[in-house]
C-alpha cells in the first residue's frame, strides 16, 4: 500500500444525506467500493446541469484526481443527475461549464451541513438553561447571583479605603493584602550587621491572604451575564429558524454565548464561594479591626505582591 492510499483510508468522510444506502460510506476505500462510483466521467459541453446533490466535502494532503481527470486537494463527492456516485475538484467545479449549477449545490450542501450541525447543537439546550437557572434564581442562598448580591451587601459594609485596596489587589491577580510600613529599629540595626547595602528602609507585611479575591474584579458582572442570556434563551426555544445564513448564524452565536456566559458563571460561583467563606472573612476581618484598625488599613498596599519597594513609598 503507497503512502498515498494510506491517507486515502485514514481521510473520513461525512456524509450528509438522509439515504441509508449512502450512510454507508464513511472513507473513500467504502466510496470507491460502492457499486454507484465512477472514478471519471464524460459529459457534453452543453450539459450546464449534472448534479443532483453534493453529500460531502473532502480536504487532502495531497492531490487526488477528480471525476474529470485534473487533480485537486480540495473537493466535494456528489450524487449526478443518473445516479453516479463520484469524486468533484472544487478549482475545476467552479470555474467549469457546469459551474453554475455546482455552486448552487455546493451552497445547498453547506446550509444543509449547518443546520444538521445546530439541530444537534441545540440538543444540549435544555441542559444550558437547566445550568444557567441554577445560576440566575434569586430565591436560591447558593445560586450565582444570590452569593454576588451577598458580596456586594458585605462589600458596601467596608470601609471605602479597603474597598479600593481590595479592587485593585483582584485587578492585579493576587490574592495576597500587603502593608507598606517603616522599618523598626531592630530591623534597621540587622540590616547593619548583615551588611546589606541594597536593603530599604520600607518593609511590607502580608496582612492577609484570601480565596477568591478575583470575583472582586468588575470583569465579572453577574447581573450582566444573567441579562444577556435570557433574550437568548426566548430566541432559541422560540422555534429557531434555519432558512437564511444569517439566522443560522445568529443561532449559532446565541448557543455559544449561552455556553459561554455559563462557564463564566460557573467560574464567578466558584471564586465567590472561596472568598466568603467564614475563614477568609475572618481574616478580613483580623485586617481591619487586628492590629492598629483604621491606621493600617490607610497604610494598606501602595503596591501589592511588591517587587520594588522603593517605588511603594
């Protein structure tokens, strides 16, 4: 076996018909088998309409000869007018005297294929609202938007200086609250005896290290997430139609953002799920009230996970 009918064998096929007699073929070793094929065709240069219908598309490595004997990577299989089975160039097909009427197939073929493509995309629907409701319901204590509404309510409840530190520490992607202070006299006399001529006299503390930090970034709206999908989700029950380009491609955009605004939700609920646990709370809290109140949290962070702490002075 040559290279080349190696690929052949290993290059599938999907065809898109409802005839059962052509299901059967899944590579072109089945197609070539197939008492219908015809590896090469003649037809009369006046004969503008020679295709019944186009059922798949193939792209290759390599070239292979089409029905008319020019050789292609690129191409489609089709179902002729009398029956025949066989292999069609995308270059020659299109530029043909028979041009016409292959890109009018052609077209049929890849609306067909796309509305197969939604019709099974959309099988996933009803599991995307049943996620998305879980995510939306209000009345829910663990819902996504119940734990945001209790985030923003315990958010409100902050000194407006920490709510600044906190927004700019999730902005920056740590999880770590940092204190910018003064180095003490001890620490000042060991920087001496050590030597150290590069140390400053600026030392950062971690006051607290907490979970989830990240859904304090205003990226993750919830509220917005959960108004973009309900028009979403009327159009696509609301018997989706398929007819045009354009309506498929709206169905197509609306499915994806669905499945997309999902996994960011779902995203959100884990980061609010970590960040109000008691735990994490209780070390907030250690920050504002623990160690000199309302003083360190005006020295909180000039910078956070600080790397230069003279440029945090």
């Amino acid at each position: 076996m040559t290279e080349k009918e190696k690929c052949l064998k290993n290059c599938s096929l999907d065809i898109i018909s409802d005839d059962p007699e052509l299901r059967g073929i899944s590579d072109f070793n089945s197609l070539r088998s197939h008492p219908r094929f015809k590896a090469r065709l003649q037809y009369e240069p006046g004969s503008l309409e020679l295709i019944e219908e186009i059922i798949a598309e193939y792209r290759f490595p390599s070239s292979i000869q089409c029905a008319f004997g020019h050789w292609h990577q690129h191409g489609f299989i089709a179902v002729m007018l009398d029956g025949v089975i066989t292999q069609l160039g995308h270059a020659c097909s299109s530029k043909g005297p028979f041009r016409d009427d292959f890109i009018r197939r052609k077209n049929e073929f890849t609306a067909e294929r796309e509305r197969r493509g939604l019709l099974k995309a959309l099988e996933t629907l009803d599991e995307e609202v049943k996620l998305f409701k879980a995510h939306s319901c209000r009345t829910n204590p663990q819902s996504t938007l119940a734990l945001y509404l209790r985030l923003l309510s315990f958010q409100n409840e902050l000194p407006q200086d920490l709510q600044y530190y906190l927004n700019h520490m999730a902005r920056s992607g740590t999880n770590e609250l940092v204190v910018v202070r003064q180095a003490d006299r001890r620490e000042r006399q060991l920087q001496t005896v050590s030597g150290d001529r590069r140390a400053s006299s600026l030392k950062s503390e971690v006051v607290c290290s907490l979970a989830g930090a990240e859904c304090l970034q205003p990226y993750f709206n919830v509220r917005h997430l959960i108004a973009d999908c309900w028009p979403r989700i009327s159009r696509l029950q609301d018997n989706p139609k398929f007819s045009t380009t354009a309506e498929r491609s709206k169905v197509n955009d609306d499915l994806n953002r669905l499945k997309s605004n999902n996994v960011r939700l779902q995203r959100v609920h884990e980061m609010l799920e970590s960040f109000l646990k008691l735990d994490n709370l209780c070390q907030l809290e250690r920050a504002i009230d623990g160690k000199g109140s309302k003083k360190l949290v005006r020295r909180v962070a000039k910078s956070y996970a600080i790397n230069d702490m003279d440029k945090a002075a």
